[in-house]
C-alpha cells in the first residue's frame, strides 16, 4: 500500500491527476485547500500597499501549512492515499515569497519554526514519509496557458506572472536538490493532457504502477 503526493506548478493539473490516481488506485484523495480558502483570492487581487499592511502572504502560508499538516497526517496513518500537493512543498511557496520580500525575514522564521515542529511530529507516525511525488514539469508557456484555460479570475492579473515565473524558475531546483522525503517520478505536461487524451491518462498511471511496483509498495 503506498502513499502519493502530487507536486508542480499552479495550473498543470494536480488535482486532476490526484482525483485519477485516487480512483486507479481504490484511494482516498486529500485536496488543497482552494474553493474553501478565505485568503487565498486576496493574496492573488491585493495590491502591494494592502500586501505590507494585511500580511495575505504570510496568512496564506500559515493556513496552507495548517490544512496541509492535518492531511498528511490523516493519509500517512491509512494504508493507501494520495494528497494534492504536500505539506513538504509548502516550504518551497514560503521561500520565494520571502525573496520577493511579501513575507519578512521575521514571518519567515516563524513559518519555519512551525514547519520544523510539524515535521517532528510526523516523524512519531508509523509510517513517516510518503512513497512517491508525482512531479508535474512542464514549460513556463505550458503553465500560463494551463492557468488561463482553468478560469479562476483572482490567477488571471498580468501583475502575477513575475511571480509565476519566479516560482517556476526554482521548482525543478527544490524538488532535486531539497526534497528528500519520497522517490520522484516526473511527468512531463507539455506532452500529456489526461483531461482531453484518455490514452496520456492511462500512460500517467501505468507509469505511476510501475514506479510504486518497483519501490515494492503495489
């Protein structure tokens, strides 16, 4: 029995890939926290002005942490489940938004001082990691494409594509060189749309079988 964390950048499609793999795999499926989110359209819509004195980022950060802590709990002690971006990818949004400096150095140890707590815990957990990422890569074109076909207004301000660019340029980067807690198996999403082509969708699953066959977790 295994459990899967799909990571990648906003608008490649996690959640459609978890809801697939979740129902493949007879597994339960643990989503962001989006239509649900308070914060998050005020992160999206607030101007620099409102950002310095709100702290949307930093809320934003600290509920995504929340929520995200109390998933994978709740998946890491059932046999087999799949959750929509992870608690160990919530880090990677809290750094770049301290280098674009909409989150202080002061907001930022705070977060990670939490971070570190949560994470020790997890480790008390019979089962302490995940077994897989499913890492969706894809060009940054794939990506402002992706998000202007899914429509949510608060994601479509020409102001955010500084920060899209930002977060893209660096998740090839974190993923390789500071995620350890599970195997990776990449998926590239310039070639596959499991939406639109039932054939890429039945490719991203065999090919997610087969990785958690050889980890000797199917």
């Amino acid at each position: 029995m295994s459990v899967i964390v799909v990571g990648g950048m906003i608008g490649l499609g996690k959640t459609s890939v978890a809801t697939l793999l979740g129902q493949e795999l007879q597994s339960d499926v643990f989503f962001e926290s989006v239509d649900d989110n308070p914060i998050l359209p005020l992160f999206y819509t607030a101007s620099p002005e409102e950002i310095e004195k709100k702290r949307y980022p930093f809320l934003l950060q600290l509920h995504f942490l929340n929520t995200r802590f109390r998933a994978i709990k709740a998946a890491l002690v059932h046999n087999q489940n799949v959750l929509d971006r992870s608690i160990y990818e919530d880090w990677y949004f809290a750094k770049v938004n301290r280098q674009l400096n909409r989150i202080s150095q002061l907001e930022f140890e705070i977060y990670e001082g939490l971070a570190d707590n949560m994470m020790m815990e997890l480790a008390e957990l019979p089962k302490k990691a995940p077994d897989l990422m499913v890492y969706l890569k894809a060009s940054f074109e794939t990506v402002i494409h992706r998000i202007g076909l899914r429509g949510r207004s608060f994601e479509q301000d020409q102001s955010l594509v500084d920060y899209y660019r930002h977060l893209w340029s660096g998740y090839d980067e974190w993923v390789m060189n500071h995620y350890h807690a599970s195997d990776v198996l990449i998926v590239d999403m310039d070639r596959m749309d499991i939406v639109q082509r039932p054939e890429d969708a039945m490719t991203l699953v065999n090919d997610v079988k087969n990785k958690l066959q050889e980890l000797g977790v199917l």
